[in-house]
C-alpha cells in the first residue's frame, strides 16, 4: 500500500525522528501516568455539566415536554436541532477512519482514533433528544419493528423518524465495532505493558488474545478494510436521512432536493470542527504535538474550507431557487430567514459557516494554531445556528399570519444542552485516560513518508535532487 | 526536448482521416435532422455539445484536484486529461451554435402572454432567462474555464523543460481558484442548458446531478482514452493495472454517488408530491419514457458498474474495466437524454439516424481534437515531482 519511491515535496507525518520503541512510549504514557490537575479541573466541569443536565432531563421526564418553549406554530425547535447538531459532529470520526482510509491518506493515523472516540460520543449525545422527546421514553423500544401484543400497533415504515432510528442505530453499531478492531493491537500494546494485575486483566480480555503475529496483523488488516467499505456509505447515509426528516415535508424552506448532499457537507465540516477544536488542546495537554503535526491541522483546514464553501454554494442555491422557482412561499420564507425576526441567527450562521472560513485561503493562518482554535469554535457555533435558522425560521411564521409566533428556549431546554456537552466531555476525558489516544501500529507504518531526503543528503555524495532527476529521465525512456 | 527517448504520440493518417469523417457524416445527419424534425435536431445537437463540454471540463477538473490534493497516482497520466480539455474552445462554439436554435428547445425564448401562471412564471423568470443573458453566460463560463485549462497546460508544458516545482505550485493555486469558479460556473451552467428546458420546473439539487453525471462520465472517458493508448502501443509502463484499479475505484465510486444523487431527487419528490415538482417525473412516466427513466437509466449508471466492478480483479483487468467504461458513457449518454428529450418530443421516445449520428459527429471531432492536442506535447509530464511515484505507483 505505501509508494516505494516517493516525491521529494511530500513533508513528514511524524516529526522529532522517533524510534518505534518512543511511539509505543509516548502513545502510552497518558494511560500510565497519574492524572495531573487540569485533567482531574476538566473532568469536575464536565461532570458537573453532565449533572446539572441530568437533572433537567429527569424534571422534564417527570414533568413533560411542557417543560419546552414550543408553542401552536414552532412545534420543533431545540430537541431537533441539538439532535442534527450532535449527529453532525459525529461524522468525522468515521470519515477520517473509512473514507481517508479509502483515499490512502495517511495523514489520517495521528487523528483517527480520537476523532473516532468523539463520533461514537456524539451518536450518543445526539440520541438523547429523541428519547426524551418520546415523553415517555421507556416506550423507546417501540420503534423496533417486530411482532407485538400491541395489536396491530406497527411503526410507520413510511416515516422518515424512523428511518433515523435504523440509520442512527447502524452508524453506531458500526461506528463503535469499527473503532474497536482498530483499538486492538493498541489495547495489547497496553496489556503487554501493565504492571499492576488488575491493568494487566482488563487490556488483556479487551485485547482479545491479540498476539501480533503476521497472521493476526493480515486478518487485521483485511477486517479493516472490510469495515472501512461498510461505513463510508454509513458516513452519506445517516445525514442523508436526517435531512429527510425535513426534506420529505411540503414546508418552504424545509422541502428543497439539496438537502441530502447539503446536510452531509455540513456535518463533515461541524465534525471536523469539533475535532480541530480538541485535538488543538489534547496535542498540547499530552504533548503530542510531534504526532498531530501543523501539516494535520493544516490539511484539516483544508477539508473545513472546501466543506464550509460548499455549505455556502448551497446557501446560495437554496436563495437563488427561491426566487428562480416563482414560489412567493419559497421566496418569502429565505427573505424572512435574512430580515425576519431570527435574522441575527441567520447571520450569525452565514458568518461562521461561510465567511470566517475563508481565512483559511492563507497558509499563514491554516499553520496558525490560535487562528485555527478561534475558526473551528466559530464553525461549530455557525453549524448550530444553521440546524437553529432551518428548523426554526421555516416554522415560526407559516401560511397564517394570525399564528406567527417567536420561539425562545427554556432554562430546561438549555441545561439539557449543557447536560450533552458535560456527557461528550466527561466520555472524551475517560477515555483519554482509558484507552490509547493514537493508533501506534498505523502511524508506525507510515514514519517514513517525508523522511526520505534525509537519508540522501545524509550521504552528500550526490545532489538528491539531481540524482532523483537523472533516476527519472531513465525512466522515462523506458515509457 | 525532442530527444528520441521521449515519448510523443503522433496520429496516423488513416485514424485522422476516420475522425474527420465521422464529424462530417455527424454533421449532415444534424443538418437532414433539423429539416425532418428541428426540435429533435436541436435537442441531440444540445446533448452532443453538453455531452462533450462535460467530457472536456471534467479534465480540467480532474487535473485541479490532482494538484489541489497532491496526487502522486495520477501524474503520469496527466497528458490525457490536459487534451481532453482542450476542446473547450471548439465546445464553446457548439454551445453558440445552439443560439441560432433556442427557440425550438426552450419555451422562454419566445414566452405567450396569455394571463396565464405560466406565462407569469415566465415573466417572473425572464431577467435571469432571457436570450442575451444566456448567450452572455455561456461566454463568462466558457471564458473561466478556457482561460484556467490554458494556464494550467501552460505550467505544466513548461515544467518538461525546466524541471521548475514553482509551476506545480502555481498550478496549485490556480486549481484551487477554479474549484469555487468550477462549483459556481457548473450549478448556473446546468441549470441554463437542461433545467430551464422546463422553465416552470426547479430542482435546488441540479447542480451536483450534472456534476456527478460528468465526474463519473468523465472517469469513464479517461479509462476508454487511456485503454485505446495502450492499444496503439503507447503509455505501456506509465499507465498499468495499478493506475487501471485506482480509476475503477473511482468509477465504482462515482456510480455511487451518482445512484445517490439521483435518488435523492426522486425520492424527494416522489415523496412530497408537489405539483409543481413533480411535473419532471411525469412527462418520464409517459409510455416507454417510463423503463428508461426508472429502470435503464439507474441499471447502466448504478448497478450493473457497480457489481461488476466490486470484485478487486475486475478493476485491473483492462478487458473488464474499458466495457464497463463504454457502459456507463452510453449510460451518461442516456442520462442526458432523458433529461432533454421527453421534454422536446413528448411523443417519442424516437431513436434513429439522428441520435447516432449527431453524437458520433460530436466524437470524431472531439477525437480529433483530443488526438492532436496529445500530439503537442511528451505523453507524460518529463520533469514533474511526483512522476516518479506515480511510475511506481502500487496497490
């Protein structure tokens, strides 16, 4: 799978000439060491965040979903909302995993395995909403499809929602197996590592009798394949089916045939957002910058800048069809969405998704950490307020002007949203300190990109640009 | 650099002379055509010359993301795309053509004012729909367009000579202008040229359909170009399996996506069921439109690629690879049709000289054109940086 000959423009993956011994060394130093105070600092405000939204669910179960600003005509507005937003973020993880698997990019090993991590947090963030949107959600089990005593009480395959509940729970599914093949090898490195007896029994059972021999790498490899094909159409199908959820209704603003493509463009970018938000504090906490190099950060700048001009391409379509369709309910729908009364959401969304973005044209500022710390939050307020203005502005003024209404969100509804992101962080932290936070084997595997002129000009003999050049030209005749 | 190591392609006469007449029998059937039938005439001549635009764009586009991503692969095949896209200006001139025809293929040429919602709609649409504005459009994008191919050929070119990696860079930077250009020039270009055929109807998705039908028409393309080369006895060692894989890898994918695209629509308005939406999928679901529109439009683009080409085999195997290739160029040929001639003869579907000989018309010259613009120059960039890897180029 790696080139043989490789050109002399491609940059290091890792820097700071490790050995393979001091990959192993620093991939496990942060599940060997005791938790410092900014771990045990971060950990109180997640789990204190994680509280207080407990708390709130638990007051709205017991009390209901009147607990929620809705009123008669804007019937879905927070619960949905943070649900597309947590879907969203956990789409890069998979993409990084399978679908720049897929494309032989190798910058990928240093930021799959916590990218991965915060996937399968996400999925689990963004479930909650639905739950307790059930209102009674220990019912939940109804959404399975299977022959019941309820008489001929079926789910509605027709029904968007419940297309959710298959993809949602498939991604996961998948997501999470996907995530733990690729712990493996990991896991064993800890194990064979363990000091303590208890350390040495757990990494040993997850390990799953992982002996490193060829064999066991080769079935490895192949399995990662194999699930790397099953979950990139995951990656599509998920926010493909979210936006139908929107999509298949007959509402203005709602109803457009982009949306498929368009929502999964954006959860890409809000996914890795998210990620470029962490992995910029998690390489400085743990000291791996020397792993998650500028060149990553960079290049995941790449990806939020394609994906966040993209967003804004369908911006522009969704407007200019708008007009172009002759529809007065499409049109009136995005000229209130711009001028209406949520009009600062609608630009607050346009400057965080579209605008700020394209800072990163400059590759001074793509290798500018703070810069890029700044531009990720921004893009994660952004692809909130997107679901936000979607959702809510294509519902609050609807055909009758009599029962045009304002939507603001309860104290209930806001520390449930807290309550997530105490979830997100506190998993995020625990498995920090849990599980191995890079992929050692595979980023093993690709030490060499980038390293080759070193060993050149280490001769000095001969130029190695002029040797590679003449290499070259005998090439070519051979052609 | 004219060195008799270099590889340069050179065309043989006879082949010339095939590709010449070909066009000229192409356009006589166009010509017979528009006195038989001139909306049918006009309607193959507009899927002939978007058919080969996009042929002809995606080299360009395929080559800006070979620079945007610093492909290594992809390099020693490079000389093929950049003569793809040199029929941009001849394909400009087929678009203008379409001038002097419009008025047979879209109804807001020449809107009736009947009080109608129509007509209003008509109205409503006309400052962006209108003959001057559309002719004018057609010379911005195809500017945009001619304007990058030629700088990035340029660099390119130059860097056989002097070795320079400032030109790949400077293709870089171009590549990723044209990508925001390319995304903007393709949205408004396919909603000119195939939606406003049916000027009432709109469809926000449009845009990225066209686009997928001429990504993956356009891998399919490279594949038969690349095959036929190595069939001349040209590109033996730069172009093998390994590169071979890749773009099978591509085409699966791309039919994919396609399927994804074009389901995405269908379901949408299928499942809304808004008037007007659904009229697209109604004058399809006429008599025979119908097995076309829904069964052997999906089997040649979607399924049948996508079977065949799963199996890791396949995909190196220039025997399997080109047929599916050609199947899926006929299958994009199909593609366009359906989006253009249920519109322009509802009574059909007809199928005769007409079809066939415009588009081989618009294949021999676009043969012709690709044929000696390979001519030009060596048939792998000499001197690029990543040309050694994409010589030794493994999977």
């Amino acid at each position: 799978m790696s080139h043989s000959v490789e050109s002399e423009l491609r940059e290091p993956l890792v820097l700071g000439e490790k050995t393979l011994h001091q990959i192993t060394e620093d991939a496990c130093a942060p599940l060997e060491r005791k938790p410092n105070t900014l771990w045990w600092a971060a950990f109180f405000v997640a789990l204190t965040c994680l509280g207080v939204g407990f708390a709130a669910t638990a007051y709205q179960i017991a009390t209901g979903i009147g607990t929620w600003g809705l009123n008669k005509t804007v019937g879905w507005a927070f619960d949905i909302t943070n649900f597309v937003f947590w879907v969203g973020i956990g789409h890069a993880g998979t993409l990084i995993s399978a679908v720049l698997f897929l494309f032989r990019q190798k910058w990928r090993t240093s930021i799959n395995r916590s990218a991965e991590a915060m996937t399968i947090f996400a999925v689990i963030c963004a479930a909650i909403f639905p739950l307790i949107h059930m209102g009674r959600p220990w019912l939940a089990f109804w959404t399975a499809p299977y022959p019941n005593f309820r008489g001929p009480l079926w789910v509605n395959f027709r029904s968007p929602l419940l297309w959710d509940v298959f993809a949602i729970s498939t991604y996961f599914t998948i997501s999470a197996v996907f995530w733990y093949i690729g712990l493996v090898p990991d896991l064993a490195a800890a194990r064979d590592r363990a000091k303590s007896k208890i350390r040495k029994t757990i990494y040993s059972i997850l390990s799953l009798g992982w002996n490193g021999s060829a064999r066991v790498w080769s079935r490895y490899e192949t399995a990662y394949m194999l699930f790397a094909g099953l979950a990139t159409p995951l990656v599509v199908s998920v926010h493909t089916i979210v936006s139908m959820d929107f999509a298949t209704s007959v509402i203005p603003g709602w109803h457009t045939t982009i949306f498929p493509p368009y929502f999964v463009i954006g959860a890409i970018f809000s996914g890795f957002a998210m990620v470029m938000t962490l992995l910029i504090i998690m390489r400085k906490v743990v000291n791996f910058e020397e792993y998650i190099t500028l060149n990553h950060l960079e290049n995941m700048a790449k990806v939020i800048l394609v994906t966040g001009s993209i967003v804004g391409l369908a911006y522009g379509t969704e407007f200019f069809v708008a007009w172009y369709s002759g529809s007065p309910y499409e049109g009136f729908t995005f000229i209130n969405r711009a001028t209406g009364p949520f009009a600062w959401a609608y630009w607050i969304m346009v400057s965080c998704n579209v605008i700020t973005p394209q800072l990163m044209w400059f590759k001074k500022l793509r290798r500018n950490v703070v810069v890029l710390f700044i531009l990720s939050i921004f893009v994660n307020i952004g692809m909130w307020f997107e679901r936000f203005v979607i959702v809510v502005t294509s519902l609050h003024r609807d055909y009758l002007p009599s029962s045009w209404a304002y939507y603001t969100p309860t104290l209930i509804e806001a520390l449930t949203f807290l309550g997530t992101f105490g979830l997100f962080f506190t998993c995020f932290l625990l498995f920090c300190r849990a599980l191995p936070m890079l992929a050692q084997g595979e980023i093993k595997g690709v030490m060499k990109t980038g390293k080759r002129k070193h060993h050149d000009s280490g001769h000095g003999h001969v130029e190695p640009r002029k040797a590679a050049r003449v290499e070259q030209e005998k090439e070519v005749a051979h052609v | 650099m004219n060195s008799p190591n270099i590889p340069y392609f050179k065309l043989k006469p006879g082949m010339q002379r095939l590709l010449a007449a070909t066009a000229g029998v192409g356009l006589v059937c166009f010509v017979v055509g528009l006195f038989l039938d001139a909306h049918r005439a006009w309607g193959n001549w507009l899927l002939g010359a978007y058919y080969f635009t996009t042929l002809a764009l995606f080299g360009t586009f395929f080559i800006a993301i070979g620079y945007l991503t610093s492909a290594g692969w992809s390099v020693s095949m490079r000389r093929v795309p950049e003569a793809m896209m040199s029929w941009l200006p001849a394909a400009l001139v087929t678009m203008l053509v379409l001038g002097a025809g419009m008025g047979y293929l879209y109804e807001w040429v020449h809107p009736h004012d009947d009080g109608s919602h129509h007509a209003h709609l008509l109205h409503h649409k006309s400052p962006w729909l209108n003959q001057w504005f559309f002719l004018g459009r057609i010379i911005l994008y195809f500017g945009i367009w001619i304007g990058v191919s030629q700088l990035l050929t340029r660099h390119s070119r130059r860097q056989d000579t002097d070795g320079d990696v400032t030109h790949t860079r400077s293709n870089t930077r171009t590549s990723a202008i044209f990508g925001v250009l390319f995304a903007l020039t393709l949205s408004a270009a396919s909603f000119d040229w195939l939606m406003s055929l049916e000027a009432a109807w709109f469809s926000t998705i449009f845009g990225i359909y066209q686009f997928a039908g001429l990504f993956q028409s356009g891998i399919a393309a490279l594949i038969v170009l690349l095959v036929l080369l190595r069939r001349m006895g040209y590109l033996r060692d730069a172009v093998n399996e390994n590169h071979l894989h890749n773009l099978g890898q591509w085409l699966i994918a791309l039919s994919v996506f396609w399927a994804y695209i074009w389901f995405s629509q269908l379901l949408l308005i299928w499942y809304s069921n808004i008037p007007e939406e659904t009229s697209y999928y109604l004058i399809r679901s006429q008599g025979d439109w119908w097995v076309l529109t829904f069964i052997v439009n999906p089997l040649l683009n979607f399924a049948i690629p996508f079977v065949v080409l799963l199996p890791r085999p396949a995909k190196r195997s220039e025997y399997i690879l080109v047929r599916v290739a050609v199947m899926v160029l006929v299958g994009h040929w199909l593609d366009i049709w359906l989006g253009i001639m249920p519109y322009v003869s509802p009574e059909g579907p007809w199928f005769d000289f007409m079809e066939v000989g415009v588009m081989l018309g618009f294949a021999g010259a676009f043969g012709l054109v690709f044929f000696k613009a390979l001519e030009r120059a060596p048939l792998v960039p000499l001197r690029d940086p990543y040309l050694q890897e994409s010589l030794h180029h493994k999977l």
